[in-house]
C-alpha cells in the first residue's frame, strides 16, 4: 500500500469501535521474523506471506470463521 502500512492500517482499525473485534490476517511480502513477532504482538491474528498458497489461505480463514473441516456429532448421526 503506497500511504500505509498493513500495521498503520491495522493500528486505525482497531482504534475504530466497529472494527475492535475483528480477525485481522495480515497479506504481506515482508517475511522477516521480526517483523512478523511485531505485527502479532501489536495485535494481528493471522499472517500470510505471498505470494499466497491457497491452501494456507483457506486454512486460514478457516480458523478465521471457526470452520471445522470434521463433520459435526450431529452429522455423523445423520448418515
């Protein structure tokens, strides 16, 4: 982003009250691990680096949105 970085961006979001709760995963090409320690201590839930596995992405988000890819106790009585 040309007049932000992920972390300004992150850091205003947060400072909103719609945003305070939301799941932040962070799509970068900065891969230093000092950096990365940095954006999860300031808050960051999640880090991608690109350039971006799909596989990685949707596990993810999966995390993100509380999805369980094991079929639910209700679902194996279903079959």
């Amino acid at each position: 982003m040309p007049e932000l970085t992920g972390l300004e961006v992150h850091c205003k979001a947060k400072a909103s009250n719609k945003l305070q709760g939301a799941h932040f995963v962070m799509v970068t090409a900065v891969s230093e691990s000092s950096r990365i320690r940095e954006a999860i201590q300031q808050g960051v839930n999640d880090y991608i680096v690109k350039p971006i596995d799909m596989d990685v992405l949707e596990a993810k988000i999966k995390t993100a949105l509380n999805i369980d890819d094991e079929p639910s106790t209700e679902d194996k009585k279903e079959s």
